[in-house]
C-alpha cells in the first residue's frame, strides 16, 4: 500500500509538472491570438500569498512564472531559497538573499536603462548559483572579426506572404483547412525518466481545446472552453487559469492560425534563416501589441512549421517556451504534426500521437470546468 500510494504521488506530480508546462506553453501550432474579454481587476501577490516583501502589486498569476525564471537562471530547484511545505518561512539564507539580488537588479535597470528590463538574473548567473568573475580561456584560437559589409553574401530572405502562403499549401491548402470544425487525437504523453501516459486532445471550432492524461490515480485535464481555461490533476480540485496560462491554452485552441496570422499579429516580418535539425528554416517574427514576440521556424524546403518559441512575461525577465513539431501526416485531408515536443530551460517532454480523426462529435462538456467537490468535513 505504500509503494502503491507513492507511486501515485510521484505520477501525480508528474501530471501537474505537465499540466503546468502545457498551460504555460501550449501543444499545437494552430494559434497566437489574443481576445481575452475583459476581466474585473487581478489578484495581486500580497493578498493571495503569505510573506510577499519585494514582488507585490505583482499579479498573483505571475508569481510561480517568476519563480520557475529563478530556478532556471540558477540552476535550483524551489527548496534552494524555501523550506518545503511552508513556503511561507524565512528560515533559509538563500531566500533573503534572492531579495536583495531581485532588488539589486531593479535599481541596475532603474538607474542605468530608464527603468527598461535590460538586466535579469540570468544575465550574471547562467543557470549557476554562483556567476563566473574570470573570463573563460577559449579551447581554440578566437575567429578575426569580419567589418560588416565585408563578409559572405547572404541569399534574399523571402517576402512573409510567401512563406505563409507555402506554409498553407503544404498543410493542405486553405480550402481543406476550413473544412474542419473538431478532431480527437489520441497517443501518449512521453514525460520525465521516459514514463508514458495516455492521452486525448479534444479539439473543437472555433476555438475549444481539452488535453487529458489518463493516470492511474485518475485524470489529469487542462481545457479551454472558448471564455474559461482550468487545470485539474488527481486529488486537487479543478481550478482556473489566468494571464499567461491562460493566453497559452487559448493560442492552442484555434483553428484559423494557419490562414490568419497576418490578422492576428500587427506586424510580421522574416528576420533570417536557422539551421534546424538539419534542415535550413526561415525565422518569422510575429508582434501584438503589448505582447513578448512570437518567433516561428518555417523549413525552407516543405514550407511546415517547425518550430515556435513564445515567451512568458515575469518581473525579473521573459521565460521562454519551445514547441518542436515532427511527424506530419494527413489528417482529413489537412496535415498536422503528429509529434511535438515541449522545452522550457528546466524540462522537456515529448507528446507522440497515434491516430487523428476529423469533423467527429465533441460535446461541449469535455471543456467545460467541473465543479468543485465540497469540502470534506
């Protein structure tokens, strides 16, 4: 019974330490739109936590984002600055530390930038507790530098309405793009130490989207029902999602990306090409107004997405969020990547998809967040 209870505990775990990265990142590459109504005043930091002395007047939503850019800045997990179970308690050197550091670094970009977010914990630390102070002996001879102007001619970068309109022929055309309202996915979640969990994607026009991992201890769901996105994990009720979260499941829960993205960003524009698993890509930037950049990889040979790379906005800096996307098979006449893998500087997992069906039944129920159970007396 312990072994069996621990055991559940770890995969439940590992199912909030996935609902928690899909939230944040999103695990398709439909969409990047942003038409969240207009919600009454957020939560702020010191009212909805204990202890709060330098981020508050934060929204509270962006409280464990800023975190999660600390723990990747040094390389830590969360019980280097807090005493676990009680997060609350000074008891620690590090934490106070990290007050100081954190206080440090807004007046760097007070004083110097204008109060721009020039400088972040990661500009000194690099994922190390302690910054490097001496300069690095390099293993080779350093290259000379080439005056601009002066060095190989790059190719022209082709037009944005070039390489979109390639990226909507290769998946189908628009025609059969606009030809389907739902599908339901189904495959395995491939997480952390390799384990696998089941999982469906439910997705539903115009812009519904439920992910479920079948655990063992029970489902696992983050969903957005076109207004609402939640989260729900085994053992911990149901609970909704906001800011950042919450703009990540309703970018991954349109269908019309593909044919509107000049629509949906106010600016577009190809800034370069990369070199991507082997393949040459062209680097789209997509900007909205008030909004961190989107950046998308187009391979220059098949016009598919590659990859998409958004970014989270923190008081001490951007974590950034990596979707790779692989394996792209017909899918009702469209194709879509049946594989995508998520990054982000602390984890990576991989979601594999077995079988797609198209324009199928979906009740509106699968996005709709349950209630709460009541509290147990």
């Amino acid at each position: 019974m312990g072994m069996r209870s621990s055991l559940n505990g770890l995969v439940a775990g590992i199912a909030v330490a996935i609902l928690l990265t899909l939230a944040i990142v999103g695990v398709h590459a439909q969409s990047n739109q942003t038409n969240a109504p207009v919600s009454s005043a957020p939560k702020m930091t010191d009212d909805a936590f204990k202890n709060i002395q330098v981020l508050k007047g934060v929204p509270a939503d962006q409280l464990m984002p800023t975190m999660q850019f600390i723990s990747a800045s040094l390389g830590v997990q969360c019980d280097f600055c807090h005493v676990q179970g009680a997060f609350e308690k000074d008891d620690k050197k590090p934490k106070q530390t990290a007050r100081v550091m954190m206080q440090m670094m807004f007046a760097i970009n007070k004083d110097n930038f204008n109060g721009h977010r020039e400088v972040t914990c990661y500009s000194c630390h690099h994922g190390v507790t302690d910054p490097v102070t001496v300069p690095v002996i390099a293993e080779e001879e350093p290259k000379p530098m080439v005056p601009p102007g002066q060095g190989e001619t790059k190719p022209a970068l082709p037009s944005v309405d070039d390489v979109l309109d390639k990226y909507v022929k290769a998946l189908g055309g628009a025609d059969a793009l606009h030809k389907i309202s739902s599908r339901l996915e189904k495959g395995k979640a491939i997480v952390f130490g390799g384990r696998q969990v089941p999982v469906e994607v439910f997705t539903k026009a115009p812009e519904k989207r439920a992910a479920v991992m079948h655990m063992p201890g029970g489902d696992s769901v983050t969903a957005f029902d076109g207004q609402v996105g939640w989260m729900g994990a085994p053992r911990m009720p149901p609970r909704d999602v906001s800011g950042g979260e919450l703009d990540a499941l309703r970018l991954d829960a349109d269908f019309s990306f593909p044919t509107d993205a000049k629509q949906i960003f106010s600016e577009l524009k190809v800034e370069g090409r990369e070199s991507l698993g082997g393949s040459q890509a062209f680097v789209v930037i997509g900007r909205r107004e008030g909004q961190p950049p989107v950046e998308l990889y187009f391979d220059e040979q098949s016009g598919l997405l590659l990859r998409q790379v958004r970014y989270l906005e923190t008081p001490l800096g951007r974590l950034p969020s990596q979707i790779d996307y692989s394996d792209y098979r017909d899918s009702g006449g469209v194709r879509i990547p049946f594989k995508w893998t998520i990054a982000r500087p602390a984890n990576r997992f991989t979601m594999q998809m077995e079988t797609a069906e198209t324009n199928v039944p979906i009740d509106d129920t699968k996005f709709v967040m349950p209630a709460a159970p009541p509290p147990t007396k």
